[in-house]
C-alpha cells in the first residue's frame, strides 16, 4: 500500500467524521462512467473513538454501504483527512535518484513537526526549476516544469542548458501519522476490503473538481469537523491550511444563539444560511465568529501564497465542496469578500452517468467531491 502509485480494480471509499461514502468508476475513451454509488450516516462520534466497538461499526457501516451500492470491486483507495496528516512543498537541489531518498528524509527532520519515527514518509516530485542567480551572476540556463510524477521519487522534467548544479526540485512531502493509517488499515479491513492506498483529501480534490489547470484555484471544503483550504497549481497542491471553523461549528453557533437544538439548527442552516430576511437577521450574527474565523484563514493562505512568484497568474477562482457549500448566500459572501468567483465544485463534471441520475447527483456533488476523486486516481 502507497500514498501514491498505480493501482486497478478498485473503488473510492471516504470515511469521514459523520459518514462513509463509496464511489466505483471504470475507465472510458473520453472520461470515466459511474458503475456505483452509496453511503450512509455514521453514529455521532464514530471516527474519533479508538474503541474496538466503535472501530468495528464503522467498518461494519461500509460494509453495508458496499453491499447495498453493489460495489464489485474488493480493493478500495481511501482518503486519509488533511487536519491530521502533514503536507508541504520544499526545493532542494537536483540530484540523481539514488542519492533523492536519503536526502529527502534528512530535509523532512527539519519540517516535519513528529518524529519520524512517528510517521509513514512519502514524497513526490512535482516541480524542477533553475536556481535564481546570485546579484549580478547569470544563470546557467533555463529548465521546464516536470510534470506530477507517476510514483514516488519519479520526475518527468528536464533542463535545456543548465547543468544539475544550477537546477532545484520541488518535492511534495507527506508525513502521516503510523497511528492514523494503522487505524485506517484495521477499519477497511474489518469490512473485508484490501486497502490499495492511502492519500491526502486535497488531493483528491484537486482531482475531482480542478483537474490538470494552471491557473491557480482555491479548493475550500467545508465540512463537519473544520475546514480545508488548498491551493492547486497545474494540478499540485501549492497550499494546504486547516481552520476549526466548519459545519458543525456554524451549526452550534446557530444552536447556542437561538436556543434550539442541533437539528433545528442544521435546518435553520441549510435552509436560510445567511440571509438577512430570515429569523430577522439571527442567523448572519450568530455565526458572524465562525465565519471570520473561516474568512482569516482563507485571507492568511492567499496573502502567503500572493507572496511567492507564480507565472500563472493570480487566483480568480475559489471552489466550495463540502456538506455546508450549498449553504444560502455563503458563496457571494466568498465571491464579495475575496474578489474571485465562488463556485460549488462538481466532481461528476467528467464522470460518465445514465441522464435519470442527473439531479439526483448533483444535490449530491459537494458531498462526493473527495469520494469521486478517489475513484478518479490513475485514470
């Protein structure tokens, strides 16, 4: 099992805080079609319990959610949350492949915040450029952009005339926690699924509803437990932020002002969101704190990547994925406040499917954008 690689005869599966969603593609001349889809509500609590019983009922729910979708395939890839595992993008020197290894676990003792010790390892070249010339030295010569390799320490670039001294890579390092994938690992297999891999959401994401662009997109997943703000660049995760400030805690927020339960609350929610004509206006305030919150991460990920050169140009673009995104006025909110277009991502955009699911699929989008990518890999 890898965190990244090529696998066939497989499914996507999500297990996220409050559901396990499944989604099985097969490949197609132009684009994938959909052979099946399912998933199911888990028990409050479910993912963030270590207990066998707990661990045994999630595994049972996808059970369940596999038999009832008729998912063929018994391999799956999973998503792995992005608030617990670590990602970042570095620039070392060129070097050949035998000698990348060792130096890039050498350079991630230096990042990487757990002991290594601690964690499962793996890296990726996507990038590789010349080195910016010292004052009033010239540079050797110029190299293209590699292309995201197809495994793990592969890189698709070359230079044209500068030599292995004057060029950098850039290396996407992950660093996932032993605990966390073991859990995982123990979950997928009680439901008697083999797990091919483990990989990050984001990158997912960046699958399922950017894709291979390089003007810079902003992917911002709305869900449950907090929010994840990625930056994607010619299909490459240039920047990846988590903040607390998610469903749930608008849905708190709501409950606690108003005084009504959480289910009254997740309505209020969902059916009114931000709207200033409704309930007089109670809703925009109370989650107004959530909402900043949210808004001054998204802000502090813009104005750090805003800082780094970037030939593609600026970000005009932000898509909004998440059981929350389709949330009343929450997408001109995003548009006004940060300039760009605020879109509800679609991740069956090139995914084949009979016409009489067409609604039915697209209530279903934001939900499913990190299931669909996962199904999506390698194809």
């Amino acid at each position: 099992m890898t965190l990244f690689g090529k696998q066939q005869e497989f499914f996507g599966l999500d297990i996220s805080g409050t559901s396990v969603k499944v989604v099985q593609l097969k490949p197609g001349p132009s684009k994938p079609s959909l052979v099946a889809y399912g998933g199911m509500v888990l028990p409050v609590g479910s993912m963030q319990s270590d207990s066998e019983v707990d661990l045994q009922n999630v595994s049972n729910a996808i059970r369940q959610v596999v038999k009832k979708a008729k998912i063929s395939a018994t391999q799956c890839v999973a998503a792995l949350p992005g608030s617990g595992v670590f990602t970042s993008i570095i620039r070392m020197p060129a070097m050949p492949k035998g000698e990348l290894a060792d130096s890039i676990r050498w350079q991630a003792k230096q990042y990487v915040p757990s002991p290594l010790e601690e964690v499962i390892l793996d890296w990726h070249v996507v990038g590789e450029h010349v080195k910016k010339p010292a004052p009033g030295q010239k540079a050797a010569g110029t190299a293209g952009t590699a292309d995201a390799a197809d495994s793990a320490g592969q890189s698709g670039g070359s230079g044209t005339a500068a030599t292995a001294g004057d060029k950098e890579i850039e290396v996407m390092l992950i660093a996932a926690p032993i605990a966390l994938v073991r859990k995982y690992v123990k979950i997928i297999g009680g439901a008697g699924l083999k797990p091919l891999a483990l990989e990050i959401e984001p990158l997912s994401l960046a699958r399922s509803v950017v894709g291979v662009r390089q003007e810079p997109v902003v992917v911002l997943d709305v869900g449950q437990a907090g929010s994840e703000i990625s930056i994607v660049e010619n299909g490459i995760i240039r920047l990846n932020r988590n903040t607390t400030a998610g469903g749930g805690a608008l849905t708190r927020a709501i409950s606690q002002s108003l005084g009504v339960d959480a289910n009254r609350a997740e309505q209020f929610k969902r059916d009114f969101g931000l709207r200033e004509d409704k309930l007089e206006g109670q809703i925009p305030k109370a989650v107004k704190p959530v909402l900043d919150t949210m808004v001054a991460e998204i802000r502090r990920s813009l104005d750090f990547y805003r800082e780094q050169p970037h030939p593609q140009g600026d970000i005009r673009e932000m898509v909004v994925v998440g059981g929350t995104a389709r949330m009343p006025e929450l997408l001109p909110l995003l548009s006004g406040t940060f300039g760009v277009e605020a879109k509800i991502g679609d991740p069956w955009a090139n995914v084949n499917y009979a016409s009489a699911l067409k609604q039915q699929l697209h209530e279903l989008a934001p939900s499913f954008s990190v299931t669909v990518g996962l199904a999506m890999r390698e194809m």
